[in-house]
C-alpha cells in the first residue's frame, strides 16, 4: 500500500469516528469472491476512475453491479465514457485498479449511485488487500467534488442465466 494513501486514509477515519472505521483481515480481498468472505456484497461499493470527452471522474456504485458504461455515460452527460487505464488512475488517485478507494479522490467530479444511501455504511477499498473502510456513504458524497447521483439498477447489464 501507497504509505501516504495509508496514512492519509487512517487520519480520515480519526478524524470521522462515528461515521468510519477500518476492518483488517486475513483474507486479501482481490474479487468479489474474497469479498464475500469478509462481509455484506449488498453493501460494498466499488469505486470506478473513468474517462471521457469532458475529462476523468469518479464513478461509485454497489459492487455488485455491472455498469452499462455508454447509457450511464449518456445520463451523466459523459461522451465516450470508458474505464481509465491502470497508470491513468494510479497518477490521478494514487491508488492502483482492484484497491481504489471513494475518498482521497484529489478532487475528481464523483458521481454516486443513490442506491448506497440506503446503507448505514457500506465497504470500500482502501489501496490495502487485508483493510476495508466502512463508512457511512453520505461521508463519501460530503467528501468528494460531488458531481451528481444515478440510479444504478436503471445502468446495469442483465445478470447472465
């Protein structure tokens, strides 16, 4: 783990105790499937680094999810919206892709789904396999550059039979 990221997420959680608190595990969360093993998937979000015509941003959904990436961009009013490459989110957020975390985002425009309001915290990534933050997700809109919300299950692909 980046150790200024580390440092940087640890003083946020200080700084927020009734509202956010790190989870250490054994089990290296590298998939959903590792996830599950450590907690709720109904309430883990996924933070996405995207890019289009209008620039990079933040997407931040339930995990669970599949996002059809162009109808959500044409909601968003986001052209050509696709992933950002490894290096791209690593340079703009300091995180590396699979570990990206909702907070310390550096000021990009961040969309949310209002699906993760439903939660009282949900589970994010924190650029460490073994530490999970759980936080309350009105915390995660307070602390970005909130750009909007979505509603996420109108933007998902099918689950395959």
């Amino acid at each position: 783990m980046n150790e200024n990221k580390r440092e940087a997420v640890e003083r946020f959680v200080a700084a927020h105790p009734d509202r956010a608190r790190l989870i250490a595990h054994e089990t290296a969360i590298v998939d959903l499937a590792s996830a599950a093993t450590v907690f709720d998937l109904s309430r883990a979000a996924a933070t996405y680094i995207v890019e289009s015509k209008e620039g990079v941003a933040a997407v931040v959904a339930l995990a669970t999810g599949h996002p059809q990436w162009r109808r959500l961009g044409r909601a968003l009013g986001l052209h050509q919206i696709h992933l950002a490459a490894p290096d791209e989110v690593r340079r703009r957020t300091g995180y590396d892709v699979g570990t990206i975390g909702p907070l310390l985002l550096d000021g990009l425009p961040t969309y949310m789904d209002r699906r993760l309001l439903a939660c009282d915290e949900v589970y994010c990534g924190t650029d460490d396999p073994h530490r999970t933050l759980a936080v309350d997700p009105r915390l995660i809109a307070e602390c970005n550059a909130l750009a909007g919300y979505f509603d996420g299950g109108e933007f998902e692909r099918p689950a395959q039979a």
